[in-house]
C-alpha cells in the first residue's frame, strides 16, 4: 500500500485518500490528474471499500480509456486477477453502448443495432430528405444534423420541440422522420446512445437501483466538458445525491472548459458542488509540466476571468526562460520568424516532434506551412489536415484545374455535382459509356449524350466554359476569388450550419494565390496570361500537398489549432497571432461568456509549453481576401511585464502592458485588395500622410474610445475621415477635424 501511494504530492495524497462522499478535484494543466484518478481507483479497491465490479469510470476519449485501465492492470496486485476487466471504464458513448447492449429489450431496440458515425449519419439524413423529396437547399443536411444532435442532446425528443415558426416545425417534423427511419433500419447514432440510456435510467426503475446499487464509486475525467444530459445521466447513477447513493468523484478544471461550442457546460461544476452539498474540494496547483515564468504568465491571463472556482499553478520546476514575444510587419513576416527560431532550436538539439505551432483558427495554418515547406523542414498537422488538403480547398483547386484543362477527368468527377445540381449516378454512367466509347475526356464527351443527361451535364459544361471566359483578364488572386463565387461553393458553404472555418480556408486560398505571384516574381507578361500562372500555382499546390506522405513517420514539427492541442505538451510552444478579432476571436469579443471562454483558451495554450515559449503577432494580415491591421491581443496586455522578453527591436519602454512598440520596419504603400498580384509582398498603408502627421496603419488614441489602429481614410480638408479598429469598441468612422486623435 505505501508503494502505491509513494511519490503523491500533499494535495495528491489528500484526493486519493478522500472518504466515500461526492468530491470535486479542480486539477490544474499538468499537474497530475490521471495518477490521482487511477491511483484513487486502485487504493479503493486494494483498501476493500470497494469490489472492482463496482467502479464505474468516464473519461472524454478511447484513448484514455485505454490508458487508465493499462495503468489499473499494473497497479493492483496479482492477487486480483483480471480486476480491472470487471470495472466499467470508457468514454460516455461507450458506457452506454454497454447498457443498452444488456437491456436492448427495455431500451426498444433489436439486439444487433448498429451504431451511426458522424459521416454514416449525414448520409442517412440526405437519403432521408431525399425520399422524402425535400429540397436540401431550404434544409441544408449539415444543418439538419447539428439540429437533431442539440435536441437529443438536451434531452429532447421530436414531439416536444419547442417550434415557434413554420421552419422550426418543418425540422421538427423531419427530425420524427429520421428517429422512425433509424428504428426501421435498427441503428443508431451517437446522441441516441447516451439519450436512450438515459431515458432507460429515468423510466425503468428496476434497472435504476440495479446499477445505483452496483456502481459505489463514480469518477469523472475532464468534467468541465460534460454537457448538461452527461450530467444528468451521471445524476441518475449516482441517486441524485440522495441517502445511499453512489460516491461521485469529480475531476476537472473549470479554466480549461473550452468545448461550449459542442454543447459543454461548465455551470456544471457549480451545480455538482450545490446540488451534491460537495464538503471536499481539492485544489492540484502543483505543476510537473512547465516551468515558473509560463506558469506566472498562464495565471496572470486566466485571473481576468470572473466566476472561476481559483487555484493558482506553481511549480518547483524554477522560472525558467522568460516568454518571448515578436512583432510582425506582416503574417508573412511572422511565419519566417517562427521558421528561423524552429531552425535555431533545431541546431541546439531539439526534436522536432517537441516543437508545436498553435493558432486560433485553420485558415492560419497555411502560411505556416508554406514557410516550413520553403525551409524544409518536416511538419504534420496535428487533428485535421494539411491546407491544400481539405474537403473544401480540394474542390476549389478541381474548378480551378478545369479551367486550365478541361479535359482532367479527376477534377471533373470531383465537382461535376458539387454543389448538387441534380446530376445522378446514371446520368454520370452513361457519360462514363460515352467517353469509353469516344475515347475521350468526359468533358468532351457531353456533346454526344441526349435526353436527360445531356441536359443535366450540360449545365456544368457551361459553367465551366463561362469560368474559363470569365477569368481570362483577372490576375490569379481574382481569378480565385470569382471562381469561389460563381461555382458556387462559398454559398454551398454559408449555407452550413458550421461552414464558417471553410470560408475563411477558402478566402486564405486567395491569399495563397497572392503570395505564390509575389514569390514567383511574376513579370507583366506573366500577370496577363493568368491561366498560364494558374497552372503553375496548381503546379505548386500539387507539390505542397505531396509532401505529406514523405512526411509521414518523421520526426516532424507539429502543427494545430489551440482545440486540438488540450492534453498535449511540447518543450517548445510558438503561439502566433495574437491579435484582437483573431485571438481572441471577433465573434466573441461582445459577449461576456464567449470572450472568457477565448481567454481560457489562451490558457490552455500557453499551459503547453514545458520549456519556452514564444508569442507573436503582425501589424498587417492577409485575412478573407483582404489585408486587416488589428491591435495586438488585449491577452498580451494581461502577462506581466517581468515575465516577458521582447524580441522586436526599438520598443518604447513601459512593458508588455503599457506603452506600444515602435514600428520596426516603415509601412509600405499599396491597399487594394489584390495587391499582393501585382508584385507587393503584402497590401500596406498609404505613405501620404493625413491631417496631423496620421497615416494609415498608424495606432492612434480617442479620448473616449482608447487605443486603435488607422485602417482606411478618405476625403480631405474638411471633409477628411479616418476609419480606426478599436478592437473591443469596435471599428469606428471619425471626422478627423473632430475626434482629435493623437498617435498612441
């Protein structure tokens, strides 16, 4: 017994030890939560307060599942057997699985249900609308989905959706129609496992006591990220608190709730401690994971938040280096800097595979990657794919490969239906016959169908004869941009219930254009034969994208978004634009409860960095097809000064929290939109100075305001105007012989 609780810190110690009463245990990043859960699981069974049939255990992945039973099996002693095979441990989807497995019969379901993935549940649902003849237009499938999937996941079955409006109505309608086709079929989809054994708890009380009997002890990873039916079914386990009830023990950390857009619920936590009368709550602050400065930095961020149940992270690791922070001219500017620091840690000996590039959003990754292309070095894109290989941008480059060469039959079939325009399987098979038989492109082929396919196919031929015409005088930026518009993809997207991180991949795809013109050096010539420079840039995409299986296996440099790397660590940590409007996101800079969940995201980035740790972010960025100049992240502000390195030259003295740097480079002239296309690395402010020395770009100060940057001006005398981001004030038109700006 004193080997298994050997090497457990005083807090550690305590949670492991607690009595059989409900317990919440607010575990802070790296500081030992899955040893205090296994070891809490294996010290009850070997002190007998508990037979290891009676553990109950969930955890948020299959992953941990997996680990957590692969620890119990080597800490319980042999004498136990095959002990842990006995405990119900899994993710929240796969316990349930379980039980309805066993009670297939009280739950109203056929023994061998099958069980609908992500993607098997779109396809069940399109099928669905299209027997039923419904236009996908008016009700989009994706959007179908996420509304079935939240109502289940509230609780709430068909016939009692709350449907004020004719649309609502019509969805709950289909919503009817999609549960009666999962009976007849016998299967079902995620949302369904947990509330149908929900439902099985709440009216089939014989099976409720059994398991309230069975399971006394209850632990729960990662509780902040259970949403409210989670709750719920965790509630009925555990007899609601009630006399006799199962021992809940709760494990999370309320400043790393980061899932609210899947439906989490951190009042969750609050609600445990009132409704469950929680007496233990143990705070783990002791950190294995990163050094002091890091640490300072991520408590200096997260104690602006309000309605925190607090702790405070501290290590004996030392303060370690301090955090770097970097100031871009441009995007681009900000990705060679981070490539020159990976090359620097490189040679001092670090693994790649230790070095992560985190940012906010997707559509960020692609410059990032470009650069590590350039530079060679190896990288992965951690929990998604690479730029030029995702849904959204493969079908853009198959339009766009249709206007270089029609006759590409890969690029054809890719798109010839998306966006649907009515072309079926048996129109495409008798266009597939007919290009056999005239031994040619598919494309060409179209000329020589009759009846209903000829008319149907037709329709993209056209379209894609009006691309080629359309696009024969724009540069390739713009060739880009109307080619995502007229195909019609970015409506496609819009229309998306969760399309809006594919816009902004497909605007970043114009960004991508404008960058390869620059970096090609294209002369005039080349700017007036855009189609000829648009095979070149598919040329380039091709090879980008081809790396990725040589990539594979290697030691590489890691790339995600900040989502993606909760649970993970990495010596190194580059965090890049940190700017308001992209970090935290303009989203949700006008809601209280959106801005503090940005900031616990900003915690749990900076919490990844064991060793160093760098911040950066750029005067000027290209972003939807256009340059944006924002303030720096207000996140930046919130880390003390002594904590920080710049590493941009001629700042002004005052500290990461007050003052502003110095430009270290002087802005350059161009704003049009595609001004990258005509040779510009990137579109900058005008030179030409406005009413009191002011130029665009410029960060100014209003007496009401506060501080913002100039990002457009027109008029003159008079009439002269400026338009200036005030970040959380928003973006504002002032009379610039009126608002009195002085340069900040």
């Amino acid at each position: 017994m004193s080997d298994l609780l050997a090497n457990l810190n005083a807090e550690q110690l305590q949670a492991v030890t607690l009595p059989p009463q409900p317990a919440l245990i607010l575990a802070g990043a790296g500081s030992g939560k899955t040893r205090v859960l296994t070891t809490r699981i294996a010290w009850l069974v070997q002190t007998g307060q508990v037979d290891p049939a009676g553990v109950l255990a969930v955890t948020f992945t299959n992953k941990a599942a997996k680990e957590m039973l692969a620890r119990l099996a080597a800490m319980l002693p042999l004498s136990f057997g095959h002990a842990a095979r006995s405990m119900w441990v899994g993710t929240f989807h796969g316990l349930c699985n379980r039980m309805l497995r066993t009670h297939y019969r009280d739950a109203g379901l056929p023994q061998l249900f099958q069980i609908l993935d992500s993607a098997d549940q779109l396809a069940a649902i399109k099928r669905l609308l299209k027997t039923l003849n419904v236009d996908d237009e008016q009700f989009p499938p994706r959007e179908l989905q996420h509304f079935i999937n939240a109502q289940k996941e509230a609780g709430v079955r068909a016939n009692a959706v709350e449907a004020w409006d004719e649309h609502t109505r019509r969805r709950a309608a289909l919503y009817a129609e999609y549960e009666a086709q999962c009976q007849r079929e016998s299967v079902v989809d995620f949302a369904e496992l947990l509330l149908r054994s929900y439902e099985l708890l709440q009216r089939n009380e014989p099976i409720r006591l059994h398991y309230q009997r069975r399971f006394r002890h209850i632990l729960v990873d990662e509780f902040q990220d259970t949403n409210r039916l989670q709750y719920r079914w965790l509630k009925l386990l555990a007899a609601e608190g009630g006399e006799g009830g199962a021992c809940l023990f709760c494990v999370g950390d309320d400043d790393q709730s980061i899932y609210r857009f899947r439906g989490a619920e951190i009042g969750n936590m609050r609600d445990f401690e009132r409704e469950f009368r929680v007496r233990n709550i143990i705070r783990l602050e002791q950190n294995y994971r990163s050094h002091g400065n890091i640490l300072d930095a991520a408590n200096a961020i997260i104690r602006n938040n309000s309605g925190r149940l607090g702790k405070n992270l501290w290590t004996e690791r030392g303060a370690g280096e301090p955090v770097r922070v970097f100031e871009a001219f441009s995007d681009a500017d900000e990705a060679r800097w981070i490539v020159e620091e990976i090359q620097a840690l490189l040679r001092e000996g670090v693994s790649c595979a230790d070095v992560a590039l985190l940012y906010r959003s997707n559509a960020q990754s692609r410059v990032l990657e470009h650069q590590l292309f350039s530079s060679g070095i190896a990288y992965r894109v951690y929990g998604g794919l690479r730029f030029f290989e995702r849904q959204e941008i493969k079908h853009a480059l198959a339009y766009l490969r249709l206007i270089a060469n029609p006759d590409d039959d890969t690029a054809f079939s890719r798109v010839v239906n998306f966006p649907t325009r009515g072309i079926g399987a048996r129109s495409l098979e008798t266009l597939q016959e007919a290009a056999r038989t005239w031994n040619s492109s598919l494309y060409a082929s179209v000329p020589h169908l009759s009846g209903k396919p000829a008319t149907v196919l037709g329709v993209f031929v056209r379209l894609v004869e009006e691309l080629r015409h359309d696009t024969r005088a724009l540069v390739l930026p713009e060739l880009v941009d109307h080619v995502l518009d007229a195909s019609g993809l970015r409506a496609h997207y819009r229309a998306e219930k969760e399309g809006q991180e594919r816009l902004e991949n497909l605007d970043e795809l114009i960004n991508a254009a404008s960058g390869f013109v620059a970096e090609s050096g294209a002369d005039r010539e080349a700017l007036a034969a855009p189609h000829a420079l648009l095979a070149d840039f598919l040329a380039h995409a091709s090879l980008e994208a081809g790396e990725h299986q040589a990539d594979a296996g290697r030691d590489a440099v890691q790339l995600m978004t900040v989502h993606a790397s909760k649970g993970l660590e990495f010596d190194a940590v580059f965090l890049s634009g940190l700017e308001e409007g992209l970090f935290p996101h303009e989203n949700s800079i006008l809601e209280t409860e959106g801005l503090e969940e940005e900031r616990r995201l900003m915690y749990v980035a900076v919490t990844r960095a064991r060793q160093r740790l760098y911040l950066s972010f750029a005067q000027s960025r290209m972003l939807h097809g256009q340059v944006r100049y924002n303030l720096r992240s207000r996140f930046l502000e919130e880390i003390p000064e002594s904590l920080v390195r710049w590493l941009t030259p001629q700042r002004r003295p005052g500290g990461i929290g007050g003052g502003s740097p110095v430009y270290a480079q002087p802005m350059r002239a161009g704003t049009s939109r595609f001004a990258a296309a005509a040779g510009a690395r990137t579109a900058a402010p005008s030179s030409r100075p406005l009413a009191g020395g002011l130029r665009v770009g410029q960060l100014v100060r209003h007496a009401k305001f506060g501080q913002g940057v100039i990002v457009a001006a027109e008029g003159s005398g008079d009439d002269a105007r400026v338009q200036v981001n005030f970040g959380t004030a928003g973006i504002k038109w002032l009379l610039l012989g009126v608002a009195k700006l002085e340069p900040a």
